[in-house]
C-alpha cells in the first residue's frame, strides 16, 4: 500500500469524525437543541428531520472532502507528485 492510499484511509477516518463534531456545533447553533432529531422520532415533524438530514450530508460531505484533500496534498508536497500514482 502507497503512502497516498494510507494517508487517505486515515484522512478518511479522520474526517468522520470531524465531520460528526462539526455537524453537532451547526446544529446546536442552527436548531438551539443538542442533537438532530432521529429519523424515526415522533417529536418531529418529517421536514424538521429531512432538513436534519440534508444538513449533516453536507456538512459530512465538505468535511471529509477537505480533510483528504488536505491529506492528499499533503503527501503531495512531502513525496513529490508521483505519491498519488
């Protein structure tokens, strides 16, 4: 496995879980509650949980985007152009 395959796994990983903290602080921000509501929670209206939804794929999207962006360049500049070969 080349260190550009490595560096994304991790990258990966990594921005799972970021993505997951910084969805949290948007929707505390956003929503004023603690947590999005569950798909299948009754103390929410449908478009309150698909807005819910809609949100944390984007932030999880863009998140871990730039995460392994970063990573990839990263590797990029240490290894030469070739890493990602």
């Amino acid at each position: 496995m080349n260190a550009y395959k490595l560096a994304n796994m991790l990258a990966s990983v990594l921005g799972g879980m970021l993505a997951g903290a910084v969805f949290s602080r948007v929707w505390r921000a956003v929503a004023g509650e603690d947590s999005a509501p569950a798909p299948d929670s009754s103390d929410h209206r449908t478009s309150e949980v698909l807005i819910a939804a809609a949100v944390q794929g984007a932030v999880t999207g863009a998140v871990r985007a730039a995460v392994q962006r970063a990573g990839a360049r990263g590797i990029e500049s240490v290894a030469g152009s070739d890493a990602a070969a």
